[in-house]
C-alpha cells in the first residue's frame, strides 16, 4: 500500500516526476485524488497514455494531468475556475519544466461549450453533488472533444447507475475507495 501525502502536498507517483510533490492550494471542496486510486486508474491506462492527448476538466492540484504528463502524455490541458488552484499549477508546471501542459482558467462548462479538438482521455471530476457528471459527457460527445475509442475517468460519489451516461456510454471498469466512487469508461462518438 502507498503511503499517504503529506497535508497539503500530493505526490506524483510514476514517470519521469515520480515523487515530487504538488502543493495543494486551501480551498473549499477541493479533494486531490488519492494515491491509491491514482495507481489503480493509471494502471487500467497503461498501454494508452504514453503519447496521449489529455483534458483534466476540474482540475484541482491538477494531479491527474500531472501524472499523465509523468507517464508521457503527449500534451496535457487542465481546465479549472480557482485562480488559487490555477496559480499553484502555473508555478508546479514552471518548477517542473512541463512544457506539455496547458493551464486554463475557466468553468469547465463554459470552456466545452463550443466545439472542441478531440482527446485520447479526459479526467472528469467535478464537485460532488454538482449533477455535472452526465451533461459534461453529453457534451463532450457530442462537441467533438473525445477521439474514437477514448477513455474518460469519472470520480464521484455515485453509483454507476447514478452518473447520468449518455446512451452508449460504456464503463469498462470501476471501484469505490471510502465514499469515492470511480470508473472509466467509454463513448462511442
């Protein structure tokens, strides 16, 4: 079992920034994905983010998409609303050198709006309770965000049944840590 982060700092766990350490900015609601959980999801991912193109909408301490930079992921866009959040991933990403990853300050909804270029996989985590999981997927599919075959990573804290797909959405796998539900799944576009 992976040791737990230190209070407000989460690690990278693999790759080329393995343990080095994020800063977690203080604010409300804000729940960086755990180690444990972050292995299992990057271990269902293996064989696809090397060279991938990724969108970590919600992004948080930006940690998944720091992690999928880690592992060799082409290019990396993170999107989030707090500017503490987007700062503290502006400075890790300069610290870092991470010329692969694009900060964004935006809401996630505004930002997929419009059309979009297409993603090999997107973390989608938003706040819990948002009922965001099912219209932000709609609107991924249907606003050419997702390549064919795309993997999408949804962290909340609902049962499968709960989240809202769109019809052909498929979950390829999915597990519960304490009251965190997560999967990954697939659309067909």
């Amino acid at each position: 079992m992976m040791a737990a982060s230190a209070p407000g700092r989460v690690r990278i766990i693999a790759g080329r920034w393995r343990g080095r350490r994020l800063t977690i900015p203080d604010l409300p609601g804000l729940r960086p994905t755990p180690d444990r959980v972050r292995e299992s999801l990057f271990n269902w991912l293996m064989p696809l983010v090397e060279g991938a193109h990724c969108l970590d909408l919600f992004a948080g301490t930006g940690v998944l998409g720091f992690e999928a930079a880690s592992r060799g992921a082409a290019g990396v866009v993170l999107v989030e609303e707090a500017s503490a959040a987007v700062d503290a991933m502006r400075r890790q990403a300069a610290a870092f050198g991470a010329e692969d990853l694009e900060v964004v300050q935006a809401d996630a909804l505004c930002w997929i709006a419009g059309s979009g270029r297409p993603f090999d996989i997107v973390f989608l985590d938003p706040p819990f309770g948002s009922g965001l999981i099912g219209p932000i997927c709609r609107r991924l599919g249907e606003g050419g965000w997702l390549r064919p075959a795309a993997r999408i990573y949804i962290e909340s804290e609902l049962d499968a049944e709960g989240l809202g797909l769109p019809e052909g959405w498929k979950i390829l796998r999915g597990r519960r840590a304490g009251q965190v539900r997560y999967y990954l799944a697939t659309a067909e576009v």
